[in-house]
C-alpha cells in the first residue's frame, strides 16, 4: 500500500489525462488503459492536490466547500491518492 498523509503531494504521469465526459471526470492512463471516474467531489480533490496543495491542505479546501467535517474528508483524499496510484493515475510526491 502507498504512504499517504497529510504532507502527501501528488504529480500526474506523462501519459495521463483528465477529460470530462457529460458532467463526470475520467482520469485516463493512456498508455497502460486503466481509467478512473471521478465524482463532483474526488475531481475538485484531484483539481487542488494537481495546483500543489498537500493532502491537508485539499482536505481543509474540501471540507469548507462541502461543508464537512475536515478529518473525514482527510481520510477520503488519503484513500483517493492511494487508489489513484494503485492504478497509475498519479504519482506519489
């Protein structure tokens, strides 16, 4: 399992794209096939982790916009940069 915590940062590969198909975010790694919907939610995390913000930080953004308790929704982010980068879609910084 990939380390992920509050200082977490992620990259996007090369071969990686973000494309937006009718209201839905797809994550695509076009060179090894493998793709991920995104909801509202994980795609704005996506967004803010991608601008350089640390897990916390995109948590703490989160959880303002959405209204929700902020160490939920850190865990949520942390479990997002895991499943990512089990797929390949980001790398861990």
């Amino acid at each position: 399992m990939t380390d992920v915590g509050a200082e977490t940062r992620i990259n996007i590969p090369d071969g990686v794209v973000l494309r937006d198909f009718g209201g839905e975010t797809v994550a695509l790694n076009l060179s090894a096939g493998t793709y991920h919907g995104l909801n509202d939610t994980a795609a704005r995390a996506l967004e803010l982790l991608q601008d350089g913000h640390d897990v916390a930080r995109a948590a703490a953004a989160l959880a303002a916009e959405f209204d929700a308790p902020a160490d939920e929704v850190q865990q949520d982010v942390e479990r997002l940069c895991r499943d990512l980068a089990a797929r390949g879609l980001v790398e861990i910084a």
